[in-house]
C-alpha cells in the first residue's frame, strides 16, 4: 500500500479533510470597484463580475458597483468599502468581498510598472489588513487586443473569473469562522 504525503497512515485518522469554498452565494453581499480609465475594457469586465455574481445566487440589491477614475484609485475605495460595518443585531462587515476591475496597457514609459506595483500592493494589503477577501481583476496587457480577449471577446472574461474567485474565498472565510 502507498500512502501519498497528504494521507495518514493511522486508519483511524482517516484522510485531512480539505475546506473549499462553494459558489453558491445567495445572501452575501460584495462591491465591485472599477475604473472608469479604459471603459471599453472596464464596462465588459464589469459586466463580467455582475454576471458571475448573478449566477451564483447574489441578489441585485446586495452588489455594490463604485466607479473610480482610474486604476490608481481602486485600492483607496476597496479598502474604504471593506472597513465599512453593518448591524444587523451584531456588528459586523458590510461586504463579504470585494471585486476590483481595472486594466493597465503598457505605454512606452515607467509609468505602467509604477502604478501596477502600487495597485497590487494596496489591493494585497486592504485585503490582508481588513481580512475581507478582494478578488484582483486588474488586467496587465501589452496592448488592446489581450484585453479585449481577456474581457471576453473571443473567450473568458477575467471579471466573471474575479467574481467567482471572491464568491469562493468569501465562502471559505465564512467556513473556517472569520
């Protein structure tokens, strides 16, 4: 008999069992933030993440869609959003995750690596600090064609994708009692 690293070799102990997230989310609540910068691209991702949400059971009224000039402004409005508290009997976080949509085309200067290396930062860090999940679906592209693939032109849209990787880790969140 061979027993894989991840399998006990006592009986009784059995297998570890693993907690995945569910995509069935009906009752949570999530904000969408995007930019407006690039709305070509933006407005697909954006529908994208409402479709994903929609799907999965979110109720129109519990999406929240804030819309910010550019990418630069996505981490100050998640981190915003997810501070915010409800009360509903106890004190709790008003949004079970957050969504972020934006693109960043790569120009013939610095400026796109700066402000790339920031966004992900402060997304990472709202999401580390205030424990809610934010799900990254800021597109990096080389030109306007990978992002009009990637905000479902020819297949996939990445804020379908975004929304469904929140969906999941807000479900784990809940799981595991954060």
């Amino acid at each position: 008999m061979t027993i894989g690293f991840w399998e006990w070799d006592d009986p009784v102990k059995g297998k570890p069992v693993a907690i995945e997230g569910d995509l069935i989310a009906t009752g949570m609540k999530f904000a969408i933030v995007v930019a407006r910068w690039n709305a070509v691209i933006t407005d697909r991702l954006l529908q994208g993440s409402l479709d994903g949400l929609l799907r999965s059971g979110v109720s129109r009224s519990d999406i929240e869609i804030v819309r910010v000039p550019g990418c630069w402004e996505i981490p100050s409005a998640a981190r915003t959003l997810a501070e915010q508290k409800r009360f509903d009997g106890i004190e709790q976080k008003r949004f079970d995750g957050i969504i972020t949509l934006g693109l960043l085309l790569r120009g013939e200067t610095a400026h796109y690596e700066a402000i790339y290396n920031e966004v992900a930062r402060g997304i990472g860090q709202s999401q580390q600090e205030t424990g809610i999940p934010h799900a990254f679906g800021v597109l990096t592209c080389e030109t306007l064609e990978q992002a009009l693939d990637r905000a479902g032109v020819k297949a996939g849209n990445k804020g379908f994708e975004a929304a469904i990787a929140a969906i999941e880790m807000a479900s784990i969140r809940k799981k595991v009692g954060a």
